[in-house]
C-alpha cells in the first residue's frame, strides 16, 4: 500500500504540473482574442467602405448609360428638325429635346454628387485598407511570439501527459478512477496528508478509528467534509 500510495502522489505531482501547463496555454487565448478582435474591427470598416463604394460604382455606371441615352435622343430630335415639314412636328421635336435636355441636366447633377460620394468612398475604404496593412504588420510580431509560445507549452504538455501516463501504471486502476474523479472535480490537488487529527484540505477533524486505520495499513480514505484523498504522511 505504501508502494501505491508513493506511485499515486508521484502521479499527482505530475497532474499539478500538467494544470498549471494547461493554465498558461488557456492564459493565451485572450490574448489572440484580443488581437483578433482589434483586427475584425478594422476588417469590418473596411468591409463596409468598400459595400459603399461598390453601390456608388453601380449608380455611377448606371447613371452614365442613361446620360448617353438621353444625349442619343437629343441628337435624334436635332437631326429630325432639319426636315420636319410642318410646325406641329417642329413642335414635338423641340418639346422632345427640351424634355432630354432637362433631364440630362437632372442626371449630371446628381452624377457629380455620386461621383463625389464616391471618391469619399475611396478614401474612407483606402484609409481603412492602410490601417488594416499596418495592423496585420503590427500584429505579426506579437502573434508570433504567441504562437511560439503555444507550441512550446504543447510540447512541455506532451511530455508531462507521457510522463504522467507511465507513471499511472503502478497504480491500482480503482484507486487511480477515484483519484481522477476527484481531481477533475477539483481541478486541484486530490490526495491530501492527515494535519494532525484533521483533513489537510478542510481542517476537518477525522474520527480515531479512521485515523488508526490510515496509520496502521497506510491505507488511503475519503474525506467526509470536502470529498479528497487522505493519507498519513508516515
């Protein structure tokens, strides 16, 4: 028993080991999240400037094809005044052109204010784009020390679990399930020496005859108060 209690408290010096390993690659996360957060938020503004942009570069090449289709007419309607043969078609003729006149008018004014809308649009998207360029170039140094630093508490993980599993071996495979219960629960140390005539994780006081039987068979009991493992240093 002395044997398996030494192989146990061997294991879960290995399993503290492994949790606070675990502890320091869970600490990057928030870390790669704020970065990454810092840089949706720019990716975002620049997705929306270039929606803007698109939309404005459609009414743009829109408005223009209808500019063009109005002046087609105009010179149509100029054309036929040079042989209408009567004042009512020169009438027609003229009120025709006056109308697409009126409308082209129309059409390039508020083609300036697209076209103005839509170099603020650049701007607004090429400012966006040359923040995000100097936050990616700003953040690759940081992401990769991240990363380093990832990979090599992987590696200290690995060889802590290896480490750990060849130890779990020897011993008994009941005792090692209740043990793994109570540390997952715990997500801390599980097996704890006797304080006196007290649990050495509650303080709790243990009755004589489990304490006997502890001392005695160097046996390994379960705290009534707080649920771990105890056992007499001895």
């Amino acid at each position: 028993m002395l044997q398996e209690l030494e192989t146990l408290l061997a294991v879960q010096a290995d399993d503290l080991e492994i949790h606070g390993i675990e502890d320091r690659l869970a600490a990057l996360a928030p870390r790669l999240k704020a970065l990454d957060q810092k840089r949706s938020r720019i990716a975002s503004d620049l997705e929306r400037a270039t929606v803007v942009v698109t939309a404005e570069e459609k009414k743009q090449a829109f408005l223009r094809d209808k500019i063009a289709e109005h002046k087609a007419l105009i010179d149509r309607n100029q054309a036929q005044m040079d042989v209408v043969k009567t004042m009512r078609q020169a009438t027609a003729a003229v009120a025709q052109m006056e109308e697409a006149k009126r409308i082209v008018a129309t059409e390039e004014s508020e083609l300036v204010a697209i076209n103005r809308r839509l170099e603020e649009a650049r701007s607004s998207a090429h400012t966006h784009q040359t923040a995000l360029d100097a936050c990616t170039a700003e953040q690759a140094e940081a992401r990769g020390a991240v990363t380093a630093e990832q990979a090599a508490l992987e590696g200290e993980l690995a060889a802590a679990r290896a480490k750990r599993d060849a130890k779990a071996v020897g011993v008994p495979a009941g005792l090692l399930g209740k043990y793994d219960k109570i540390r997952i629960r715990r997500r801390a140390q599980a097996a704890w020496a006797v304080k006196g005539h007290a649990c050495g994780a509650c303080d709790t006081a243990v009755p004589m005859q489990r304490r006997n039987q502890m001392s005695t068979k160097g046996g390994i009991d379960v705290c009534e108060a707080c649920g771990v493992l105890m056992y007499f240093a001895e």
